[in-house]
C-alpha cells in the first residue's frame, strides 16, 4: 500500500521530531505495549484501513479546540539546571517529571478564539520550574496549530506551544517562546484513553460453533465487541457486546460459511481499535473415505522391492489429521499382527503425524499371505474443524 499526501510535511524539523519520539518512548518505556504487528497473509479490513487512514488524517491536520479538552497526563523534560527540583527526576544531565494532571475545560463561547479556554495542572507543572514550584493555571487560545497561553509565567505573560497530535490519545507540546524557566517538551496521553485494541485473536470451529479468542492487553475495559462480516456481505456487523473475557462462541453461520471476524475492547471513555482480522468457516461435514488400495476384497501379489512390503493407501474426501494409531492391521488367516510402517504423506512416524495435514495417508505393511484386515479409527483421523470419521471403517483384501 503506498499512501500519498500533499500535506504531509510538518514544520517542526526532523531533528525535533526524533527527540520528540525519543522522549515518548524513554519517558514511557516502562509501560509501553507495541501493538500487534501485520504479517504476510494477513487480511486487513476495510474498518482497519479506515483507522489507518483517519490516524494518518488526524496526525495531518489541524487541531481543534475538541482535540485538547479534558484531562490529560503529562511528562516532561527541562535542561535547565537550578531552581526547585521538587517532583523531578535527574536522568543523566536532564531533569524530568512524570503523571502531572493537566485539565482544559472549554468556556461558554464557540472556541476558545471567541473567548478563551481554561486550563489548569497539578503541582509542580509540567510547563515550568521556578524558584519555587508551583502548580499552573490560566487561560488559553488555540490558532490553528499554535497554542497561547496566560498563567504559566504570570497573569499576563503569554507562553507559545506548536501542538502536534501524535495520536487520538496522545499530544506533543513543542515551546516556542524564549523563557529559560518553561520545560523544553511535553508529552501528554488522555486521562480517561479507552482499552489498548485486542491481539493475538484467531478462530477455531467444532460442530456448529466457531469460537474467537483474543489476548486482553487491559486492566480498564468494562467489555469487549466482536464484529464479525460473512463473505456474501458487504459490511462487518456487531454481533455481540459486553462480553467479559474471551473466547466468544459463534453459534450463528450456516454450513460452508465462511466469516472474517475482529475484536475491540471498550471502556466509559470509548472503543479501541478493531484488532487484525481473522478467519473462520463453519464445517460439520464428516469426512469420509473416497478410496482405499488394494481396494476390498482384491488380491495383491505388488510387493515393493527392495523392501519387501506391500504398500496400502487411503485417500479422503477432505484433508485431515491422522494421530499415531489411526489403523490396526491384522492377518485374519494366520491371527497375527502386521508389521507395518507409516509412509505417506512425508514418512513421518509418532507424533509427527499429530501436525500432518493431509488428503491421503499409507502405510507399507508385512502381513505375510493371507486375508488381511485394515480397520481405520475414528476417533483418530479429524479433519480441520475437529469433525471425526463418522465410524470405523474396515476392509480387507488378500494376499500371495
């Protein structure tokens, strides 16, 4: 996928943009999750590409008043040296300073253009150190990118910001005013984010049921949502809420259908992200025996030389996992056992089988002369939707 923008060239140069990256890991690295990376073969839906593109779109455009209020949790960083330390942390030749509240409230006018807004932190300030430190409070005008604010060095003193929004949840204050007290950057994440998006989600079928499983990356959902769209349909649909723990069970598709489903987590603040999404079709068809060689009641004298052993196959309607054990060989003439040796798909032996797909499996047997019996267990050959042989089936054939 190549995304092109006209737009997409900030003015805070890429010097500034690394440290601000920088200090948005460093500050946070303790509590940071990556989020669940795409791989190849992946589907991504419409849904996802639309968070994709409305990220890229809120990252490219212009704030709004909606964007910054509410109450936020900042860190911050100043290289200055003096004035109170109080609440900051010395990292190497920085100072910084970690969970300050920072609250904007909206005044009564249509922006805060029209009449400022108000703003107001925790002590000490994420904005400023001062002999004493102290908590922040003032009022504020957002234009265009640019934050004015009143209150952080005195009543009337106007400290300057570039805001850059480097998701829903979280803002960038870059300083753009020459006062060595206020703090070099500002790094603030939202109060009240909604639940980190669901990962590792994947499908699983059994009879009529398809279950969907997630991994929870959240201590503050209240539920979680599954959506789910089937292939003849255009849309994904929410089809269940308020579910507290995975997995989900799916009782509601038809056989052969096919549903492509994904999982979001939500909370009194809003819905994360969907996460990837994941596959599942509805199978309760049994699979059964297209054809078995020496087929019933033939006669063989084929022995495969140089080994000696006459070689037996079976293929399914379906592919199919066979467990070591799937058949039993006996020589009815003689009452003995065969001695036998698994050879197909990939001569694989024991529990290698176990990991098998496939839609024939043989086996090279020496079951001496006479009436030979193969019976195949059901309970042994599944197929991928954990559907079993509908019965044992047994046939035999002779041999010179």
């Amino acid at each position: 996928m190549k995304v092109v923008s006209n737009n997409m060239t900030k003015s805070v140069s890429l010097k500034y943009l690394l440290l601000c990256l920088f200090f948005s890991y460093t500050l946070n690295a303790d509590d940071y999750v990556w989020g669940e990376e795409f791989k190849e073969g992946d589907i991504i839906s419409a849904a996802t590409f639309n968070q994709i593109f409305n990220t890229l779109q809120k990252l490219n455009r212009t704030p709004i008043d909606a964007d910054l209020t509410g109450t936020w949790v900042c860190d911050a960083v100043h290289s200055e040296s003096g004035n109170d330390t109080t609440g900051w942390s010395l990292k190497g030749f920085l100072l910084t300073l970690n969970g300050a509240l920072l609250t904007m409230t909206a005044s009564s006018g249509s922006s805060s253009l029209d009449q400022s807004y108000t703003f107001s932190t925790s002590n000490p300030s994420p904005f400023a150190r001062f002999g004493t430190n102290a908590a922040s409070s003032g009022t504020y005008v957002l234009f265009k990118d640019m934050l004015f604010m009143k209150g952080i060095m005195s009543a009337e003193t106007i400290s300057k910001y570039q805001v850059n929004f480097i998701s829903d949840d979280r803002f960038i204050l870059i300083p753009l005013s020459n006062q060595n007290e206020l703090t070099d950057l500002i790094i603030c994440d939202s109060a009240t984010a909604v639940p980190a998006t669901p990962t590792s989600v994947a499908t699983s079928t059994s009879g009529s049921i398809v279950t969907i499983s997630w991994t929870d990356r959240s201590d503050d959902e209240i539920g979680f949502k599954v959506y789910r769209r089937i292939s003849s349909e255009s849309l994904e649909k929410e089809i269940a809420s308020g579910i507290t723990t995975s997995p989900y069970l799916d009782s509601g598709l038809t056989e052969g259908q096919t549903a492509y489903y994904s999982v979001s987590a939500y909370n009194d603040y809003g819905e994360s992200s969907k996460s990837k999404v994941v596959i599942g079709t509805l199978d309760e068809t049994k699979p059964t025996i297209s054809s078995v060689y020496p087929s019933n009641g033939a006669v063989t004298s084929n022995k495969l030389q140089p080994i000696n052993m006459y070689a037996v196959s079976i293929s399914f309607s379906e592919s199919v996992v066979a467990k070591e054990g799937f058949y039993e060989c006996i020589n009815l003439t003689t009452n003995d056992g065969c001695n036998s040796v698994i050879f197909l798909p990939s001569g694989l032996t024991g529990s290698g089988w176990e990991s098998t797909i496939a839609n024939s499996f043989g086996i090279y047997i020496d079951p001496g002369v006479g009436n030979i019996q193969i019976t195949l267990k059901k309970d042994f050959i599944k197929d991928e939707a954990n559907n079993s042989l509908l019965e044992d089936y047994i046939w035999s054939f002779n041999t010179q």
